[in-house]
C-alpha cells in the first residue's frame, strides 16, 4: 500500500489551508490588540481589571468545554466526510452539548453567586461570553472539518470585527450606564450574532442534506468528554508558571517571565493555524485506519521541520539580547534568558504539532489525559520546588520540561504503535 505523508507540498493543499487560517489568525489578532488598546484607553485601572478577570474566566470555560467538544467533533466530522458518510446531524449534536455543558456549569456559578453575590454580575456574564466563544468555534469547526478554511477564519475575524465597532461606538458615545458593563455586554452579544448568524448558514447548506446514521453520537460524546478532561489539564498547566510565582509573591519575576512569555507566544503563532488543519487532514479514513501511516507522519515531520525549526531557534538565541532590549529597554533584561530557554520549548512545539492531531485519529484521548495529568504534576512539582530558588527561570524550564515530557511522549507512543508495537 502506499503510504500517505502528509507535507506542506502535497496535493491535498495542507500548505495553503495552513497559510489561509494563518492569515486569518494575525488578522485576528491585529483586530483584537486594537480594540485591547482601545479598552485600555477608556477605562481605569479597577475598571481594566474587571475586563481581565471577565475574559480568562470566559476563556477558560471556552478552552475546556468548547476546545474539548469542538476537536472531537472536527475528529468525526472529517473522518465521516472522508469514508463517504457525511452527517450534519453532529453538528446539531455538537450545539446541543455545548449547550447543556453550559447549564451545568450555570448550576454551579448560580449555587456561587447566591451565598457571594458580589460579583454576581461579572461571572454571569462571564459564562455568557464563555458560550458564546464555544458557539462561535462551533461554527469554525463545521468549516475546518469541511476543508473550508477561509469560510472558517471570516467567522473568527466577523466577530472580531464587529466587536471592534462596537467598542470604538462606545468609545465615542459614552454615557451614563457603566462602560464596563457595556463592553462585557458587546463581548457576549458579538460572539452570539456570529455564531447565529453561522448556524443559520450551516442550517440553509445542511437542511436536505441526507443525515447518515454510520457514526454514533454517543461515541462522539465520549470521546469529546475525554478531550474536555484534557483540555481542562492543559488550561491548568498553562496557568501553574504564573500562579506558583505570584504565590511566592516575586512580582519582578511575574513581570520578567511575562514579557518573555509574551514574545514566546508570539514565536508560537503559527502553531494554532497547523494544528487546525492538521485535525482535519488527519482525521482521513486512510489514516485512522492504519497506524503505519499514522507513525509516517509522526517521523516524517520531524525529519522534514526540524532543520528549519533547528536554525529558527539558533537565530531567535543569538539574536534574542539586542532584540529584546531594543523593544523593552533595560528594565526588562532578565527576560531574556527567561525567553531563552522558552525558545527551545517552541522548536519542540513545531517538531511535535501533528501528535496530538495523531493521537485522536488513533483514538487514543484516554492515553492523552495521562500523558497530560503526568506533565501537570512534573509542571507542579517543579514549579514548586525550584521557583523560591530561581524565580522566572525555574518558571521557564519547568514549563519546557513537561511541555517536552507531553509532546515527546505522544510522539513516541505514535511511532510505537506501528505494526503492533503499542496498542
């Protein structure tokens, strides 16, 4: 049989899917930065904290029940489309979920809110905009699983953009109700415009389509409750460098690691539109169904990325000193070895991209939650241990160790699992 590899060149066009979601990622991103700035522009301090904590708690609820849901979802959906089956009725069966994932945690902010209700208000809203975030990538994966990546990333940038308007409306009108509230408000109403908007599209494209039966929901949902647990570790793994920092109260290091981390978040931005397409491409029936192929694709990466990635991050090490100093000025020097090292967890990020996307096609998302759990308690442990010590650089190389311990372990259980070797 010949083996299938997926490659940037191939025919399949996983080159240019992934230089389209790119371009619409930074599009994104440029649209986001300029409504942060505006926000910041129009708001107090308390104000501005308000925001803060009203988005990572809506990011977060999105990064674990809609990531979870959405990659299951794009899992069967590409798989079901390639074996000849396609079957809308899942993404109906997707919005039920996120739905009903949703009114339980609802339960559990309201059980809060009645015995503390101060800030009643903000969660509340928080969960609304957490919603509508999973609503909107819902949509986004319809699309993705389609191979219809420039209709996905519209969707990604129709919210952004409407959310930039109505921000700058605000800026310019004021008003006596509180800014705050109505730009928490304006989050939430644009993700729900976009991801109705979506539906209605997907609704009018699926509604004579033929609802095949071949892949159960069920299965779906279990699947995408394993991905929930895993989505839930990652977001707590990302989250332990900073907290374990600010609870041993060394606020120049949060400062330090954060700047650095800032710029390795950027280093890191073609990661997300890679993986996005890379579920989809291998989620194709040739390659769930044979762990040779699968493997294939695991070495072929490597050897392929790595003499790129290998010389990005020589240059991003030799050049990081008089880079980082002239965007930050001297204030901001110890984050320069910080970024250092994080540098070398970014070439392990691009040689590793396809694991995760790999493991799932194998349906291996039990396996993923304790290689996951395994790299949260190394990430803890460390962390603890070493940061009252070495402050933002034990943050740095702890983060780099389990994220390695991760990909690297998924990779090999990839590769292990030809001919039989790992089931």
């Amino acid at each position: 049989m010949k083996m299938r590899i997926i490659n940037l060149n191939d025919k399949s066009g996983t080159g240019k899917d992934i230089a389209i979601t790119t371009v619409f990622d930074i599009i994104s991103k440029i649209g986001s930065t300029v409504v942060t700035l505006l926000i910041i522009r129009i708001l107090t301090v308390d104000e501005y904290a308000d925001i803060t904590f009203f988005n990572s708690i809506a990011t977060f609820l999105s990064g674990v029940i809609g990531s979870g849901l959405t990659l299951s979802f794009v899992r069967y959906y590409a798989e079901s489309t390639s074996r000849g089956n396609q079957n809308p009725s899942l993404f109906y069966s997707l919005i039920k979920m996120i739905i009903i994932a949703y009114l339980l945690v609802f339960s559990v902010f309201a059980t809060y809110c009645h015995f503390a209700p101060g800030n009643s208000t903000l969660l509340i809203l928080s969960l609304v905009f957490g919603l509508s975030l999973s609503l909107v990538s819902a949509v986004q994966a319809f699309y993705q699983a389609s191979n219809r990546f420039s209709r996905a990333g519209l969707v990604v940038n129709t919210r952004s953009i409407l959310l930039l308007l109505i921000v700058l409306l605000i800026a310019l009108i004021g008003g006596k109700t509180s800014i705050t509230l109505k730009i928490m408000i304006s989050y939430a109403a644009t993700g729900f415009i976009t991801a109705v908007c979506g539906m209605l599209l997907i609704h009018r494209e699926t509604r004579k389509a033929p609802h095949v039966n071949g892949y159960n929901k069920r299965e779906m949902l279990r699947e995408g409750a394993w991905l929930i647990l895993y989505c839930f570790i990652l977001n707590l793994f990302n989250q332990l460098d900073i907290f374990m920092m600010k609870h041993f109260d060394m606020v120049n290091d949060v400062a330090q690691y954060g700047v650095a981390f800032k710029y390795y978040a950027i280093a890191l931005s073609l990661l997300p539109a890679i993986q996005a397409v890379l579920r989809v491409k291998t989620a194709e029936k040739d390659i769930v169904d044979s762990d040779e192929i699968k493997a294939n694709i695991a070495t072929n990466w490597v050897k392929k990325a790595a003499p790129l990635v290998i010389a990005i991050v020589l240059v991003g090490e030799l050049f990081a000193g008089p880079a980082l100093t002239l965007l930050n000025g001297v204030l901001y020097n110890d984050a320069i070895p910080i970024f250092r090292v994080l540098l070398i967890g970014m070439g392990i990020s691009y040689l590793t991209a396809p694991n995760i996307s790999l493991m799932m096609s194998g349906n291996k998302q039990k396996t993923m939650c304790v290689v996951a759990f395994i790299s949260l308690l190394s990430n803890f442990f460390g962390n603890y241990y070493l940061i009252p010590y070495f402050g933002g650089m034990a943050a740095a190389f702890t983060t780099v160790l389990s994220q390695a311990i991760l990909n690297v372990s998924c990779t090999i259980i990839i590769i292990k699992a030809r001919k039989g070797k790992l089931a």
